[in-house]
C-alpha cells in the first residue's frame, strides 16, 4: 500500500516534469513561439521575482480571503434553506422551478452587476462565490435531509426521539454527510467566483494580476499567475481531503 | 406487559392506485412475559402487523392494546429491532447503545457505567469505540440489542432481526437473545418466516396466510422446556412433531404465495 502510494507520488513528479521539460524544450527548438506560450523557465523566474519583491502576498491572501468568505457565506445559507426546504415539501414544491431558474443563469453576467452594487473591493467577489457555492450546498443539504434511511428514523423515533432531537441525531449527520462529501467541489467554486469577480474588475487578488498580464499581452505574467492559483488549489484540496476523512471516519 | 391485536385490519394503495388489503381481521393475545413468533410466507404483512404493533403504522380498522389502553401513536411500551441494521453509521458502539437513555435526557457521564456494563453483556465491550461499519454482522445485531434492551420496556418487536446472519452466527444470536429474555419479564413479538427458529425460540407460533387480507390461520403452543439447549433441540422428537403439526398449516400458505407471485410476474 505505502509502496503503490509512494509510486504514484513518483510518477506524478515524473509526468509534470516530463511535461515541464517538453514546453522548455519545444520553445528553445524554436517550435513554440515564447511569445503565445511562454517558458517554464520565464515563469518560474517571475514567481520567484514576486516572491521576492513581496508581490505576491498581497493578492494571494485576497484572494484566499475572498474565497473563504464565499465558502463560508455561500455554505450558511445553502445549509440553512436545503434544511427548510427538505422539511416543508409544499415550500420546496413551489420553490424549486425558480431555484432551478436561478441555478440556470451562468454566473458570469452576474459579475458587473455585484461589481455595480458592491464595488471593486472583496465583496461583489464574495458575493459571486456564495451564488456558486449556494447551490452545491442546498442540492447536497436537501438530498441528504431526504435521503435520510427511513429505518434510521423509525428506529431512533421508537429508541425515545423528539422530533427535535430526531434532526440532531439523524437528519443533521445524514446532510452532513453529503455536505462533506461535496466541500471539494464547493471550495473549487468558491475559488473560481473569487478569480473570475477579480478578473472582471478589482485592483488586487490572483484574477487581477492575470487581468492585468493579459491587458499587456505578457503571456509570462498570465502563465505565472495560473500556476499560483494552480498550486493554491492543490494543496487547499488536500486539506480538504485530510478534514473530510477525520468528518467521515465512520464510513469504510 | 400484554399486548393485544383486536380487529386489526390495514389497507395500502398500491403504486398504480390500486387498493391493497395487507391485513384483514388480526385477533389474538401476547400474554404478559410470553415469547410469540409471527410466522407466514413472504409477502403475508407480518412486518405490517409488528408496524402496526409499534405504532410506526395506524391499523386501518381495528385496535392494538397494550396492557389496559388503547395504542394511540409510537408504542412508547415498546422496543423494535429492525431486519436492517439501524445503528446510527456516525456513532460508536457506545453511543449508539446509550442512545435511548440519553433520548431520554440523561447526560452522557450518567449512562456510561449502565453502558460499559451493556457493552460487556453482549460481549462487545473491546469494541466500544468502534463505528458500526467496522464490526461484522453479529456484532451490530449484539449492539442493536444491547440498544434495545437497555431502554427497558415492557415489549419487544422483533422483525426478521438475524435473517441476514450465517447459520452458526445466527443460532448464536437466538441463544443470546434467549438468555436475555429468560432472565427478564418481558414481551417479546418475533416476527420470521423461518419455522424452525419460531418454534425453537417461542411459547406459541402464530401462522398467518398468504396475503392479501392475511388473517391469523393457526396458533400453535411450544411446550418444550426451557431453558432450551438451541444446538440440540432441533433434532429432538417433541421438536420435530410440533415442526410437522404446524408445516402442515404452513406448507399451503407458502404454496399460495409462491402461486400469486408467479400470477403477478406472468
């Protein structure tokens, strides 16, 4: 086990820097055009720069801030209504054309507005990452409140169980459960409602900086600044991955 | 404590809109203290009736009395052990054996020792930390009885409780279940469609009918003693008489069943 694992971690060093090496070595042949595509070595050499200078921090940690906000907020009021909703079928019944309605507006076009009404700071890019949080968090709270096992409940309802402390024993760890299951891909949609609100208007955060690369075509910049956001997401997920095993260290 | 079907009858509606008489007229008595198994073919509502019993489902017509009152609601007389495991997946062994007492409002520190001593009646006290996902099948079945009778009710509602166990496994089950009930009063309702465990664990085996509108056929006394040694009894004459007597009423119920299915595929 600990040695297929160890492969594995090898061979993904191995395949990136494979990778790596091939974009270098295209570009020094004169295949590739450094101009579309940079160089690993150029980007590599830009990181270093911010890091160096100081740069970085600054809209690295907005960025982060604003997705955690986005995850936080988004998380509170999916979870909140997914659990009104699942326990008032008629509400939900009437509800569910206009939440599907909502879910259906590709987010992008919401940008300007929250830009409008929240302006370039961290808010109208928190507000962007609830409205795609939101919904992963209701679906996932409102399936796991009613796909609760029926004997779950009949046996904790006969055991003595209120019906408030059926919530607290049953309904509430049977969300959850799917809630976890769904953090990874909530912490991706937070991220990309925080990079994309920065890209359409702000004046710092990860999507600025690529913004404003973009702005001058330096492709270097643009490059840098995804592996930044790239790496930020990995090891983000990995400790999402590390929690969500300690939350669900009941199952197999 | 007494419980009595009186009348029992409930009406389903089927998926295609069609009604559907699960039960039709269920009359007999669970004495005080006395161990009665429901037996009957597949299909015949005994699950329905012990639903009934429990509360969990209101009888169409008719009452079900428990001691001197009418059943109205849950059956908070009773305990149910389910075919399926219904121990909580995100609570420990322990927590899910104290889970009625602390339902019930006492604070965790209070119910542990009453737990821990639970935990090693039915031999799983090394396990106590352990998720219910990581114990083999008898081993929740001993937790879920454990979480049953710590509660200490009057009745037990029993249903098809150690059907999904392997033979060896499930005899021991039965033996543990037996010792269990011998050294208390109460009442136990064992619903199962093997004939063999009814008689083996049971004062009396109710036979039901095929369904629809199942009605009870044959009521059946055991008069084998007790305490019952459970690895011999079965080949014992007296055990295997009552065995015949009551296939006999069985068999054609059973027949029955498997004729209305094959109707109902064909």
């Amino acid at each position: 086990m600990a040695d297929r694992r160890a492969g594995v971690l090898a061979s993904q060093v191995a395949l990136g820097l494979a990778i790596v090496a091939i974009w270098q070595g295209l570009v020094a042949a004169g295949v590739l055009d450094p101009f579309f595509v940079s160089r690993p070595s150029a980007i590599a050499l830009r990181i270093a720069q911010w890091i160096s200078t100081g740069s970085l921090w600054g809209h690295l940690v907005t960025t982060v801030e604003e997705s955690l906000l986005g995850l936080l907020v988004g998380a509170i009021l999916g979870i909140a209504l997914g659990f009104a909703l699942a326990r008032a079928p008629f509400v939900a019944a009437v509800c569910d054309p206009y939440i599907k309605m909502l879910n259906a507006i590709p987010r992008v076009v919401l940008a300007p507005l929250f830009l409008l009404w929240l302006g370039l700071g961290i808010w109208s890019k928190v507000a962007l990452a609830v409205t795609l949080v939101f919904f992963v968090m209701f679906f996932n709270t409102y399936q796991g409140v009613r796909d609760a096992d029926r004997v779950l409940i009949d046996n904790v309802r006969m055991l003595g169980a209120s019906e408030r402390q059926l919530v607290r024993h049953v309904l509430v760890p049977s969300a959850l459960t799917w809630i976890f299951s769904s953090l990874q891909t909530s912490l991706g949609f937070a991220m990309v409602g925080a990079v994309v609100g920065e890209y359409l208007g702000a004046t710092r955060g990860l999507g600025y900086v690529i913004s404003q690369a973009e702005g001058t075509f330096d492709t270097t910049g643009v490059f840098a600044g995804m592996t930044v956001l790239a790496i930020v997401v990995v090891v983000a997920s990995a400790g999402v991955t590390r929690l969500e095993q300690w939350l669900l260290r009941w199952k197999v | 404590m007494r419980l009595e079907f009186d009348r029992v009858a409930r009406d389903y509606v089927t998926p295609d809109g069609q009604p559907y008489r699960a039960l039709d007229e269920i009359s007999f008595v669970v004495p005080a203290g006395a161990f009665v198994a429901i037996v009957g073919p597949s299909g015949c509502g005994k699950s329905t009736l012990l639903n009934v019993a429990a509360g969990l489902v209101p009888p169409t017509s008719g009452r079900v009395r428990i001691g001197d009152g009418d059943l109205a609601g849950l059956n908070r007389a009773a305990t149910y052990m389910f075919q399926q495991d219904a121990l909580l997946p995100w609570k420990t062994v322990r927590d899910n054996v104290g889970l009625g007492l602390i339902l019930a409002g006492r604070s965790r520190a209070d119910v542990t020792p009453h737990v821990d001593g639970w935990l090693a009646r039915v031999g799983l006290t090394a396990f106590a930390d352990h998720y219910p996902s990581q114990l083999s099948g008898g081993m929740r079945k001993r937790a879920a009885m454990a979480q049953n009778w710590i509660i200490d009710r009057g009745i037990v509602l029993m249903d098809e409780p150690f059907s999904a166990l392997d033979v060896h496994t499930r005899q021991r089950m039965e033996g543990e279940l037996l010792t269990l009930w011998e050294s208390s009063k109460k009442t136990v309702v064992f619903v199962t469609h093997d004939l063999e465990e009814a008689i083996a664990l049971a004062d009396q085996v109710v036979v039901l009918s095929a369904g629809p509108a199942s009605r009870v056929i044959a009521r059946h006394p055991v008069p084998l003693e007790r305490p019952r040694d459970l690895m011999e009894l079965r080949t014992m004459p007296a055990f295997v008489e009552i065995y015949r007597a009551i296939w006999a009423v069985l068999r054609d119920e059973v027949i029955r069943s498997h004729e209305t299915a094959e109707r109902r595929r064909g």
